[in-house]
C-alpha cells in the first residue's frame, strides 16, 4: 500500500495542515510521498525532509506559530507603487519565504528529499500545470507559492510559472499517477465566517484565491474516477481567520488535531462522498453559534447561506 498525502493552498491557513498531520501521525498514518501546492508545498517539503513523527510536527508547529504576516508578505510602500506603475513584477518581494526554505529545507534537489516530494505549479502563459520532482527545491516551492501580482513569477527551464493552486490545487490524479493506492488530501479551508469583507487589497485577494482554491477542490473530489482512494479531510469550520493573518497559528493547528482526530476516529476516511465537507458557504455573525456544528468531524455538508 502506497499512501500519498496531497497539501493544498490557502494562506496563513495552512496551520490547519499542521494539526492535521499531527493527527494522522498520532494514528501511525504516514505518507510515502507528498504532493504540495501553494503554502501546502511549503508544508510539503518541510515533511518531505524532516518526517512525521511527533518531534518533527510540532516544530512544524513552533515554526507556523512564530510566524507574522509581514514575515510573508512584506509591506513596502515603494514596492507597492513601482508595482502599479510597472516597474516592479509583484506586490511584494518573495524574500521571507525564501528565507523561510532557506533555514528549514533540508535538502537542496526535490529527488533528494527524504519522502518523494513532488512540487505544484503552473504555466503562467498557458495556465497548464506543471508538476516538478526534480530540480532546485527551494526554487520550486517559491514558484508553487508565486501567486500572481502579489509574488513574482518563477523562471523555470524556459517556462514561467506561478501559484500552483490556479491550475490545480490538490493534485489527487497525480498522486494515482505516482502510484499511489491511498490519497489523503489536507485541504487549508477558507475563511468561511469573515464578519465583513477584507479591507485591504491584499486580504481580497487571498480570500478571493482561497475560495477559487476551495472551489476547485469541490468540483476534482467530486469527479474523481476512482473516489474509494481518495480521504479528504474536513476543513475547519466555521474560520473567521483571514489567509493574510498568521497570528492564530496555534489555536487553528489544535482545532484541527482535535477535529481530524475525531473523523478519523469516526471512520471517517471510509465514507463516502468526501466533497461533502467541501461545499462554499459563508456564516453571518449572527449564526455563529449555530455554525461552530460545522466543526465536528462528521458533520454533513454545511449549511449554504446565500
């Protein structure tokens, strides 16, 4: 048996990722390969050089719960105005990821990864996805993480390539490619209980990439040929965390140990039709109450609210 863990995008919300690869592990679950996209691919290869016992996680966890947004993404005013005026290719500099990968990564070339680890990213130009399980490894997490007009693009063997979560942003068919029998895919989620809409250019578009990420996901769980390999694990819910805010790292990796551990101690990696945890929806304020059912680990699809 050949089990593949498949880590998607999100944001600041990969913490999420954490607490469910601490689960997993706590139930002697372990991959033996990786699939990353996005900050997923981060998560990824941290995983592919360090391992999943107990020590590694929760230095995983120690590094999610000292991280700051500016320490991913830099707010620098001149950069912000060269960017609009043309004379910058992005928002912001991709410098504290790599600086991140540079005091974490373990291995310099992906096929030299403890765990295969295999890298999400996509064709700027022809929106194609390109999988990459060779090469510098460093280079092509920031080209997975480059989401477009915020980071800079990556050049690559001649192509140019960004955020992995706009072509596809959890590669299930690839893991069977890749011989896999058994898929969990930790999906990050979104910020499904936001008060009111983000206030700055920055938080939109993370949340409006975050629910084309979970959109996407939706619809692969659910056309996937060969579903009874496939075990997504819920997302947490409800969150009213921003993808841009990484100052709730703690409480978001132990919400979801908590909640993976009881879906799986539910039997909830075999049940059927995993997308139903996936569904867009959004929690007003003034349900919140209501809304936190979302968070047991079994709960049915939550409730739509239009």
């Amino acid at each position: 048996m050949t089990t593949a863990f498949v880590l998607s995008g999100g944001g600041s919300l990969g913490a999420v990722q954490v607490g469910m690869l601490q689960a997993l592990s706590d139930r002697e679950v372990h991959p033996d390969l990786l699939i990353g996209t996005s900050v997923g691919a981060i998560n990824a290869a941290y995983v592919a050089g360090h391992g999943t016992d107990k020590c590694a996680l929760d230095e995983l966890a120690v590094i999610w719960q000292g991280l700051r947004r500016q320490d991913v993404f830099p707010v620098n005013p001149l950069r912000h105005l060269l960017a609009v005026a043309g004379a910058k290719p992005s928002l912001c500099s991709n410098r504290g990821v790599r600086r991140l990968l540079e005091m974490h990564l373990t291995f310099r070339d992906l096929q030299d990864a403890k765990i295969p680890v295999h890298i999400v990213t996509t064709n700027l130009l022809s929106g194609e996805e390109v999988l990459l399980s060779a090469g510098n490894a460093a280079r092509a997490v920031l080209a997975s993480t480059a989401i477009p007009g915020v980071f800079p693009a990556v050049e690559r063997a001649g192509l140019t390539l960004v955020d992995g979560g706009i072509a596809d942003n959890a590669a299930m068919s690839q893991a069977v490619a890749l011989g896999a029998d058994e898929v969990y895919v930790l999906p990050a989620g979104f910020a499904c209980a936001l008060e009111r809409p983000p206030a700055t250019a920055l938080s939109a578009a993370m949340q409006a990439l975050t629910l084309l990420i979970e959109q996407r996901l939706v619809i692969d769980v659910a056309a996937f040929s060969e579903p009874g390999s496939i075990k997504v694990l819920p997302p947490l819910c409800p969150v009213a965390v921003s993808s841009t805010d990484f100052t709730h790292a703690g409480a978001l990796i132990e919400r979801a140990r908590r909640a993976t551990g009881e879906w799986i101690v539910s039997g909830g990696p075999s049940l059927p039709a995993p997308s139903r945890f996936l569904s867009l929806h959004h929690h007003p304020h003034d349900h919140s109450a209501a809304a936190h059912t979302c968070d047991v680990a079994v709960a049915s699809t939550p409730e739509l609210v239009q």
